[in-house]
C-alpha cells in the first residue's frame, strides 16, 4: 500500500517539479517569517502555478492574524491552511469558517496527553498533523522542521475521525519503521529532503517518493 507524501516547505520551481513528478499528494508552502523555508505570497503563487490541480496546495501559517492570512490568499491561490502554532479550537474554527478552506491542524507531540489533547480537533479541522514538540532546551527550535521525532508508539491503535498525517523527523531511512509503528497513511516531511536547513535536494525528494509507493 502506497503512502501519501506532503512534501513541505518548497521554494524553488525545481523542488516544486521534482515532488510534482515524483507523485506527491501535498505540497507546503511556509510563509512562517522565522523559517529558513520561508516564501513570499507572490513567490509561493508562482510556484502553485506548476502544481496540478490535483495535488494540495497547503500554506503554512503560525498563529497568524486574519489580516495575515488575507494577504497571503490574495496572491497565492491555496487549497488549504496549515495552522502550525498554538492556535486554540475556537481559532481553528474561527479561519476555517472566515477564510472557506479546509484546515489542518498541527499538534505537537511530547507524550499521551498531546495526543489526547488532539481530540477537541476533530470536530474544528478537516485533517490532523501530529509532530514532534521541541524540547524546551532547544534553542531557536521552529514549531516544526526540526528534524526531530516523538515517540511513535503514542499514535499506536490510535483511531481519529478525521485524516491525519505523520510528521517529525522522518527521512527515507526510517519512514517504514514509522509508518509501521503508527499505522499512518500519509506522511509530512521537510528537513528530510533537504541538504541543509531550507535547502531541498531533488534527489532526496525523488528517492523519498519512490520509497512512498512501496510502503
């Protein structure tokens, strides 16, 4: 059985072409200012316009305000919005009634009681991305893409009314552990595509996807 990838945090049309043909499902476009995968609304709309239509485009967003987020769709025509922060459920709800797209929530993982905590979701968001929380020791840690897993076993036997992906680490040496340990059917991944922090490399990315349609 396959996996769906959303590959996360493109920047340039050749990381763009390369998860677009290796079969991605997902692709994100982080418009959080801290991150060195940061882009622009104008740049990410000229790379949606490489992206079929039957892939999602997704925007990646950190606690943003609405006046934020109307910016951002303004130029970048999105598929859906990625809430990556410490949004509550009544924000969750709140962009996803004022904006008309679909959201997905990240939650971020320590222990069981994260997972729990990802229940009150459920009804708010149309899909679920359980990452690793980075440890408070962590200096100039970002709210995702830090190359760090949690503990898989939290999401063992777990069972979600809305579709959730697996992020946090992941890379082509141990997705398939992953993806057994959890039962996940999709998958987000970003530092495990890359070189260096924000820089993809189209070979990770098509070895990646290769590997997807095998697990």
């Amino acid at each position: 059985m396959a996996i769906d990838v959303k590959i996360c945090g493109l920047k340039t049309p050749a990381a763009v072409q390369a998860a677009v043909d290796g079969g991605a499902a997902m692709l994100g476009f982080n418009f959080y200012a801290k991150s060195s995968r940061c882009v622009t609304p104008s740049l990410a709309a000229a790379l949606g316009q490489l992206v079929p239509a039957h892939i999602v485009k997704v925007g990646l967003v950190v606690d943003a305000d609405d006046a934020a987020i109307a910016e951002i769709l303004a130029e970048a025509k999105l598929d859906m919005l990625q809430l990556h922060g410490s949004e509550t459920v009544a924000r969750t709800a709140e962009v996803r009634s004022r904006f008309g797209l679909p959201v997905m929530k990240v939650i971020s993982v320590s222990d069981a009681a994260d997972i729990a905590a990802a229940r009150a979701y459920e009804s708010v968001a149309d899909m679920l991305l359980f990452d690793a929380k980075p440890p408070k020791s962590m200096k100039n840690a970002l709210p995702g893409g830090n190359a760090l897993s949690f503990d898989w076993s939290l999401l063992k036997g777990q069972n979600f009314s809305k579709p959730w992906l697996l992020a946090g680490g992941l890379n082509a040496a141990n997705v398939a552990e992953a993806v057994r340990e959890t039962g996940a059917k999709a998958v987000d991944l970003s530092s495990g595509v890359e070189d260096r922090p924000g820089e993809k490399s189209i070979s990770k990315i098509k070895e990646f996807l290769d590997l997807a349609r095998t697990l």
